[in-house]
C-alpha cells in the first residue's frame, strides 16, 4: 500500500459496500484499507455507518481507526454510541494517551459510565493523565513505555526488556532508573546487544539527555524533541521521578494542530471555528473579528475624510490610494508572518527582537524605494506630472516601512504583555498601514501639489 489517501473511486467502493446490507462483502472491502483511511472515511458517512463498521471491524484495526479520527469527528461520540462490551474492548486496546485525549473530551458522567467498565488498572493509568491539562506534556505523555535499573547486568536487562515489551507495541528508548524510580538516564537497545556479558548498566546509560516537567507546554515539547532530534523524551516530576514519555508521532500532531491555530489567528479565525463546522459556527466565530475589524477601518475611513477637500481638487489621487493601502497590508501580513513563526520557534531576547525589527525596517525601506520607484514611473508616463510621482514615492516607501516595522513589533509587543501575538496582530497592523498610507499620501499631495 504506498499512500493513506483516499480518492473518490475508494469512497464510492466502500460506500457502496455500506449500502449493499451485506456485512460479509463490507468487512471484505473495509481489509482492503487501512485504519487511518477509514478514519479519513469517517468524515464523509453518517454516524450511523460508522458505528455500523466500528462494531465490524476486529478490535485491534476499530482502536487504531477511533485513534486516527481527527477531534473534530468527534471520535469520543462514536465511543459511547458502541455496545459497553465492545467499548471496553477499544479502549483498553488504545495506548493510555490515546483514550485520555478521547475519553477527556466526554462530560465527567461519561468519563465514569466508560472507566468503570475498564480493569481497575486500565482506568487509574487513565484517571492519572487525565489530571494534566491537554496542551501540556503531562496531557501528551504515554505512561507504558521499557524502564529498566540501572544496576541489572545485560542479561538480565535483555530479560526485563522482553518482559516488559510484550504490554508494549512499540518503542524507540529504554529508560533507566534506580531502586526510587529517579530518573538516571537512557540507553540504546543496540549498546546493550554489543555490549560484553558482563556489562552492567550503569556503565552504559547516557545521563545528558533532555526532560521534561508535565507541566510544560507541549510547543516547548515539540520543539526540544526537534532539537535534539529524538524519537521520545521522558517526563518527569520536580523531584525527578520517571512519569512517561512523549513520542515523535505525539509531537506531528501537536505542530499540525499549533501551525493550523496560528494561520487560522493570523487570519482573524477563531482557533474554536471547525475546518469542518458548519456555516452557523463560521459566521459566530468570524463575525466578531469582522465587526472589530470595520471599527478599524473607520479610522482609515476618517482620515479620508479629513483630506476630502484635496481629493476634490486632485481625483486621481483616490486611484493611488488602493495601491499604497494594499501594498502596505501585503508587507505587515510578509512581516507578521515571519515575526509570529520566529516567536512560536524561540524564546527571542531584547537583542533578537530588536534586530528583528530592524531587519524588518531595513526590508520595508528598501521594498518601499524599489515598489514606489515602479509607481512613480506610472505616474510619470500616465499623469504627466513629476511631483504627483515623487508624493506616491514617498508614500509608498513611508507606508512599507511603517509596515516592516509594525509587523514585526506588534507581535513582539503583544507577547511581551502577555497577549497571543498572532491574535490581534493582523487587525492592529491593517489600520496602521491603511491610516499612515492615506496620511502620507493626502498629507504628502495637500503640502506638495495644492
């Protein structure tokens, strides 16, 4: 099978299958897939259909399918729609960090009805995580991973570690403690296996390795496991006591999810607002930000206004003014853009963040002369007048500086105070480009044309 991607001919075979009555023929078309295409599936049938297949398919493919549903397809719904017997048998079946972000989106009445149900190991394992707040590394962590002591010689750690693998599909690190379950460090399968018999662990595990608290935010978790490039990071509590680990895999799906928040931010788009919601929920999380943005543009609008009297004089004037409002907007959105990725990315310093918005500036005065020069000549050619082209010069060039500058520091600004930076950035930035832009140009034409 090379790709997980479902086309229409694949949508049309197994909805046709649905629709045949016949579980025999739809178990057959369904073995043909993979679990994470039939989670894509799910999207697109009715709850009723996917309940129908859930309860069709064996546990162990129904587990990975529920746990590769995206959170919008309510994959916590389709849970509680199954027969307690057959849900019982998924949840245990899912990693412990799978059915706590599952069974956590449930009201607390349902969270007890399912855990109930659980062995009484199964749901303290579950009731534990679900203490950790979700965008937390406490809230990503798994807690079945390979721990060995320190002290076991390589016999008896290879021992231990095919003991303890069998409970455990799959890992990437083994993890070594002492006799207080302090984390000691971590050691690779590979040194165990050329290592001589007589080797004991402590003379092979690694101590300088990255951790975390399972309080951290699960962004600074996504980026330490990307610099150190690793598979997993033990969590651990403030006296250093070995909790779980984060995954690689844990830590896709937090970048996806944070990069998807900020686009939809830096777009005025509510992170609430569903990529699959419907059009009530769109108009209720946007219409918000469009009436903030409208108070905005009478700002814009005012200034207009206030300069009307050389418009009339000068009509050509309000042809220039979409270019050098756009413009503007088009660079503080380049400027955002990167600003807002730098910021998710690093903990910048006063020095960095200076720099970044003298680099910005920098990009802005140059942008504005080389796209400003390009308006003059129009001018030139079309208007026939010199000074007209030197006014929307110096307006353009102004505007996109004032657009470098404020791309690049209102973020800053916002995250200093303690304000999500890619929030109101965009609406902040679009009235200062529109009102400095419609300033420069009609001040600028006021002084030098009437």
């Amino acid at each position: 099978m090379q790709s997980f991607d479902l086309d229409k001919t694949d949508v049309s075979k197994i909805k046709s299958a649905l629709s045949s009555g016949n579980d025999e023929h739809l178990k057959a078309v369904l073995g043909e897939y993979h679990a994470s295409e039939i989670a894509i599936l799910f999207e697109s049938i009715t709850k009723e259909d996917r309940q129908r297949i859930i309860n069709l398919l064996p546990v162990e493919i129904a587990s990975e399918v529920i746990s590769e549903m995206h959170e919008e397809a309510h994959p916590e719904e389709l849970l509680l729609q199954l027969h307690p017997e057959k849900r019982t048998e998924i949840v245990e079946e899912l990693d412990y960090d799978d059915a706590t972000d599952i069974i956590s989106q449930l009201e607390e009445h349902e969270q007890k009805e399912i855990l109930g149900d659980l062995s009484e190991d199964d749901a303290s394992e579950i009731r534990n995580l679900l203490r950790y707040d979700e965008d937390t590394a406490g809230g990503l962590m798994n807690t079945e991973f390979i721990r060995i002591n320190l002290n076991l010689t390589k016999k008896d750690a290879i021992e231990e570690i095919i003991r303890q693998s069998e409970e455990i599909e799959e890992f990437y690190t083994i993890f070594v403690v002492d006799d207080h379950n302090i984390f000691r460090g971590i050691v690779s399968l590979k040194d165990i296996i050329k290592s001589k018999g007589n080797v004991h662990i402590t003379e092979l595990v690694k101590t300088e390795v990255a951790w975390v608290y399972p309080d951290m935010d699960q962004e600074e978790v996504a980026r330490l496991i990307s610099q150190y490039n690793i598979t997993s990071i033990p969590v651990v509590d403030h006296e250093m006591h070995l909790l779980g680990r984060v995954t690689f895999d844990d830590v896709i799906d937090v970048l996806e999810d944070e990069n998807t928040e900020d686009i939809l931010k830096i777009s005025g788009v509510s992170e609430d607002e569903e990529l699959s919601g419907n059009w009530i929920d769109a108009v209720k999380s946007r219409l918000p930000w469009l009436i903030i943005n409208l108070a905005t543009a009478f700002l814009a609008s005012a200034v207009v206004r206030y300069f009307e009297p050389t418009l009339e004089k000068i009509a050509v004037l309000s042809a220039y003014m979409t270019i050098i409002a756009g413009m503007g907007g088009n660079a503080a959105t380049q400027a955002l853009a990167v600003t807002v990725r730098r910021i998710s990315l690093y903990d910048l310093t006063d020095s960095q963040a200076y720099r970044t918005v003298l680099k910005e500036f920098t990009v802005g005065l140059i942008n504005g002369a080389a796209t400003g020069l390009i308006v003059l000549v129009f001018a030139l050619y079309f208007d026939s007048n010199p000074l007209l082209g030197v006014v929307i010069f110096l307006a353009m060039t102004g505007n996109l500086v004032i657009a470098g500058i404020t791309g690049a520091g209102i973020p800053l600004i916002l995250k200093r105070v303690g304000i999500d930076p890619a929030i109101a950035s965009s609406i902040i930035i679009t009235t200062f480009t529109d009102v400095f832009g419609f300033f420069l140009l009609l001040g600028l034409a006021s002084k030098l044309l009437l």
